[in-house]
C-alpha cells in the first residue's frame, strides 16, 4: 500500500476514536503498518513492511517541504518503528509544519494533538482554530470534531450557567 493509504487509514482512525470516545491516542494507528511501539514487520504478515527506500523517500520529501510528506513523517515519529525513532516533539514540528502548508489532513491530526497535549502543551483554543481552517479547507473529520469540541463547550457554559457569548 502507498504512503496516502496509510494517512488515509490513520485520519480514519483518528475519526473513528473521537467518534466512539475513545481517547484517539489509546488506538493504535500504526500497528497495522509496523509502525508501533518499535515493530519491524507489520501485524498482517501480508501487509508489506515500508521498505528503507521508502522511508528514505519520505524523509526526502520532508526536506523538500512537501507537505504530505511532512505529515507522513510525523506521522512515522509518531509512533516510532520501521528504523524512525519516536519522538513526539519532532513528530508535532512535522505535523504543524504540513499544516502550515495548508494540508487539511494535517490541520485536523494538529488540532487533535493539541487538544490531547501529545507531544504538545494542551491548548484549545488554537486546536479550534486549526479544526476551523482544516473544516474551511474540506476536512469532514475536522467538521466533526469541531462540532463536538463546541457543542463540549457549550454544555459546559450551560452547566455554570453562563450563556454563551456573542462575540464567539
């Protein structure tokens, strides 16, 4: 399978742990692709293992700035496995920076990062705005889970009895 079918797969299962409620960084999005807790083969012993061209390629590709390639590698540091070591500050600057390129995919995993404090300080306030410009730029995951986040706060606002503000 080709590097956008495992982002696809992951952005999948990250949509489907916010859905279910479960927390999304207790699936593990890479076990099927070997990228778990430091495995070398892949759960599915028919499911290919990334070769060390193609790990190569994406880190290539990061260094050009691509932004699919970025999210990818954060992606990979992620979770560790397959020769990239875990690191969840790199993983988060590889993320932010696809993000930054405007790759909707990474705008929605950035958000969910930030409002979990994986790898990251928890902040919500910017993963709202980054769920806003991944939902602007036509992420359906970004659209729900933006909709969850606000109507969470509402009913928050509700629960102390304060009324939402106008300017929000």
């Amino acid at each position: 399978r080709g590097t956008g079918t495992v982002v696809a797969a992951a952005v999948l299962l990250l949509a489907c742990g916010a859905q279910s409620g479960t927390d999304v960084f207790e699936v593990d999005l890479g076990a099927p692709y070997g990228l778990s807790e430091g495995a070398t083969t892949p759960a599915d012993p028919e499911e290919p293992t990334m070769t060390q061209s193609s790990i190569l390629a994406v880190m290539k590709g990061a260094e050009q700035k691509k932004k699919e390639s970025l999210y990818f590698l954060g992606l990979l540091r992620l979770y560790g496995g397959e020769g990239v070591a875990q690191d969840s500050a790199k993983a988060v600057k590889n993320i932010r920076e696809a993000a930054e390129l405007g790759y909707a995919t990474a705008q929605t995993a950035l958000a969910v990062l930030l409002l979990h404090g994986h790898g990251t300080g928890e902040d919500r306030g910017t993963a709202v705005k980054w769920l806003r410009r991944a939902a602007h730029n036509g992420d359906n995951n970004a659209r729900w889970v933006l909709g969850k986040v606000l109507y969470e706060e509402e009913s928050e606002r509700a629960a102390r009895g304060r009324p939402r503000s106008p300017a929000a």
